[in-house]
C-alpha cells in the first residue's frame, strides 16, 4: 500500500467521509506536505531479547549443544553393546592412549573463543561460531563426570553426574534465548537499586539450595528465580550441610525430610537418566573402578589377548599358591 501526496486534513475527510461544506480548509502555510510515496510495511518484526542479535546465536548454540549430547550417547552406546563395529564405530587411541571426546570439545572451544575474540563475526557467521561452540560444550560437559572424579566413569553411577551438567546447561542456555538482564536501569536510579536487590535477594536463595545439597536447583535458580525460591522453602536431602546443621535438633524434620528423599525418588531420576543417557554397567561384587575396566575388558570379545594375557597370569598365581601349599603340607 502507498500513499500519494495530500494534505492531511483532505485525507482525513476523504477516509472520514465527512460532507464537503463541513470540510476544514487549512491555509497553504499550515498544510502538513507528504512525502511522494510513502510505502507502509507489510508486517511487523517484534525482536525478542535486549537486542536482534542476541536471539539467533543463543538458539543455534542451544541446539547445538542438544544435538551433540544427544548424538555423543548414541555412539558411545553403540560402542559399549559393539553394534556399531560395523558401522566404523570405536574408541578413538593415539599411541595407545584412549582419547575421550571431551578433548575435542575443549578444542572446539579454544579455537571457537579465539575466532570470536579476534574476528569479532556478525550475522551468519556469528551464528555458525555459537553453533560450532555448541559441539564444543556438549562434548565437553557429556563427559562432566571425569572432571569431577578425575576417573573414567562414564558409565558407572558417578557418570550420571554428566547428565544433571547437561541438563544444568540446557536450561540455562534456553531460557537466554529469550534474553536476560540482571540488573536494570541507569546506575543510581530505583530502577536499578531495585534490580540489584533482587539479584541478592536470589543469589542467596540459591546459596541456600546448596546448602540444602540440591545442586541442579541452585545453578538452575540464577536464571530462574522461582526455581531457587521453591528449592530454598523445601526440605534439604539428608546428609547435606543444611541437614546436619539444622536438623539435628529437629527430628521431626529429619524423619520428613528422609521420607521424601527416600531410594525410591533416587531410583525414579536414575531411570529418567538411563532413559535419556543409557543406564551404566552394572559392576561385580566387591571390584573397584580400574578392576572394573579390567574385568569388562575381559567379558570384551574384541579384547580377547588381554582376556588370555589375564587368565593365564591368574591360572600361574594359582599354580604357585597350590604348589606353596602342597609343599607346606610336605614339609609337615
């Protein structure tokens, strides 16, 4: 639609369809001259965020981030049953080494920080480096676990503190999608005195979730801040600092606070997590973590020469404990 040149009080009678006795004439000095074309947009573009360019990025490196963990669990699950031996699937060795695939995401990140850092990119190309970082954190937090226990853990239980990471990740990346402004307003102002009350006001609570060992709620409560409110007014899970401090005397609270928190919630969040990310290898009796990967190495079919290489030490320590024996009884 354009509109041609005209005065405004002639274009208001003429849409107005009001009676030409009864139109106004304004001298030529006050008459309000229109451009020659004057194009009025089609449609209306609402940016959602502080700014345009802050929407784009975050959603292409939240997918990123999703799509990753979510392929990374599939491979390595592949690998783990040895379905994908056909397919080309396997561990990644250098020299022997086993390389995890948390050194390519801290990879991915350095060269993706410095590109950012020195080519500054906008438009497109910023969103293929968010997208690009993405992979880098996703690979990089799937394996959160090792970090922690600095162990290979990625499928024991303690690896499935790599899947409340990714989660504590997604979330907070999905909800900056929208944008997120901590604190408001020109400094001084009461705008601004209000938005950092209320920054303190939530920091503590989620201090107070971690107080109460709930770790996820707390981390996820920077951002969202009835999620910390909610974590801060209920119950804290036994055994944490909360717990042991405040409860001690409250035995009332203890008993609850051990009913909700009982094995059959654990249990519960452990299949939600073995659902999304596999459910770990169960270990035998009594074995610790490195005689654990001994002993799967051996069930491994394609580990066969170490699973020789093992029995046949085993068969020669028995030998020698049999024969110290039979000597022993001679001796007698």
């Amino acid at each position: 639609m354009r509109v041609g040149p005209a005065s405004t009080a002639s274009l208001l009678a003429s849409r107005l369809k009001v009676p030409h006795r009864l139109r106004l004439r304004l001298p030529h000095h006050l008459r309000l001259k229109l451009p020659h074309r004057l194009p009025i947009p089609s449609r209306v573009k609402i940016p959602i965020g502080p700014a345009e360019l802050s929407l784009r990025p975050m959603m292409w490196m939240f997918l990123a981030i999703l799509v990753t963990f979510l392929v990374a669990r599939i491979v390595t699950r592949l690998i783990r049953s040895g379905s994908g031996t056909g397919a080309g699937l396997g561990n990644v060795s250098i020299s022997g080494h086993h390389i995890h695939h948390q050194v390519f995401g801290i990879l991915i990140i350095i060269g993706t920080g410095i590109a950012l850092v020195s080519a500054t990119p906008r438009g497109a190309a910023l969103d293929a480096a968010a997208a690009i970082f993405g992979v880098g954190v996703g690979l990089t937090v799937d394996e959160f676990a090792l970090w922690l226990h600095l162990e290979d853990v990625y499928w024991a239980d303690q690896g499935r503190k790599s899947v409340d990471a990714i989660f504590c990740v997604l979330v907070i990346t999905g909800t900056l999608i929208g944008g997120a402004d901590f604190v408001t307003g020109r400094v001084g102002t009461v705008a601004w005195w209000s938005s950092v009350a209320v920054l303190a006001v939530n920091l503590l609570l989620c201090v107070i979730c971690l107080l109460k060992g709930k770790v996820v709620t707390g981390i996820i409560g920077l951002f969202i801040g009835v999620v910390a409110l909610v974590g801060a007014i209920r119950l804290a899970k036994p055994g944490s600092w909360w717990a042991e401090h405040r409860y001690a005397s409250r035995p009332r609270l203890a008993s609850r606070a051990a009913c909700r928190y009982d094995h059959r919630r654990e249990q519960r969040w452990n299949r939600l997590r073995d659902l999304v990310a596999g459910a770990p290898t169960q270990q035998g009796p009594g074995l610790s973590g490195p005689q654990h990967r001994i002993f799967s190495k051996m069930l491994d079919p394609r580990s066969r020469p170490m699973a020789r290489a093992v029995q046949s030490a085993t068969y020669r320590d028995d030998r020698g404990q049999t024969s110290g024996k039979r000597e022993g009884t001679d001796n007698e």
